[in-house]
C-alpha cells in the first residue's frame, strides 16, 4: 500500500485525471474499434481465445496510458 504523501497525491490526480467521466467518453470509440476486431479475430480461430483477449485489451489500455 502506497503511503500517504507527495507521490500518493501525484498518483490519485492522475487517476482521477484519466477517469474522470468526461475522460472516460474519450476512450469509447477505441474500445468500440477494438471491440469489432476483437470479435473478428474470436469468429475467425476461436481456439486462440486468449491470444485474441490480449490483443483486445493492450490497445486499449496504451490509450489510456496516452491521453
């Protein structure tokens, strides 16, 4: 767990900064984008099920990581 301090309040505005609810209507259509590939890929091998989850979420999670 992470202390109370200078970094704990650096760390929780970014957070809220990133998930604020008008942040979050930013990441909507990537996940909708995603979302459309994501089942592509599951409809056309869906034994690579996994695979096919990672490739859907590490998209998504880098544009948080860049907006």
């Amino acid at each position: 767990m992470m202390r109370y301090g200078t970094r704990w309040r650096k760390v929780r505005s970014a957070f809220h900064h990133c998930m604020a609810p008008t942040a979050i209507a930013v990441y909507r259509p990537i996940q909708q984008d995603e979302t459309k590939k994501y089942l592509g890929r599951l409809l056309d091998n869906p034994k690579h099920f996994f695979d096919h989850a990672r490739l859907f979420v590490a998209p998504i999670l880098a544009s948080v990581d860049t907006h």
